[in-house]
C-alpha cells in the first residue's frame, strides 16, 4: 500500500513545486536543504512570507507535473478503481 520514494524523485516529478505553489497560499512551504553533491540533508514544513514562483519556475513545474501524468497514468488510474 505504501512505497517509500526519495525527496529527489518527489522534487523531479514536479510534486514538490505543485505542493509548494498549493501551500503559499497559507503561508507555508515544504523545504529540503540540498547539499553540493545533490544529496537532501534535511526537510521540514516552514512559514514563509511570499506567494508562489516566478514564471520560469512555473512553467518548468507545469512542464514536470506534465510528464508525470503522462507517464503515469495508467498505473494511477488503475489504483483508483482498485
């Protein structure tokens, strides 16, 4: 029922940046410290005082979710009717 997933693969998928624009709105945002080598050293929930990205950052989050979706569809409709 659960399968554990690293904070890169969440971040790559674009999940991370549509969470994050979701949780602005209320002030907050989910943040990993990511060390030289590419590594996540620490996550945690965080107050924040801006709102959303700028739109480079929008359009490579829509561009990730996007393929996402794509290439993953199947299997999440598939969990949703089981």
């Amino acid at each position: 029922m659960v399968e554990k997933k690293t904070w890169k693969e969440f971040r790559d998928s674009g999940l991370f940046w549509w969470i994050n624009m979701i949780l602005h709105t209320f002030g907050w945002a989910l943040v990993v410290e990511v060390e030289e080598d590419g590594s996540i050293s620490n996550a945690y929930p965080a107050r924040v005082k801006f709102r959303g990205f700028d739109e480079k950052d929008n359009s490579a989050g829509y561009i990730k979710v996007t393929k996402y979706l794509k290439e993953n569809m199947e299997q999440l409709e598939k969990e949703s009717l089981e």
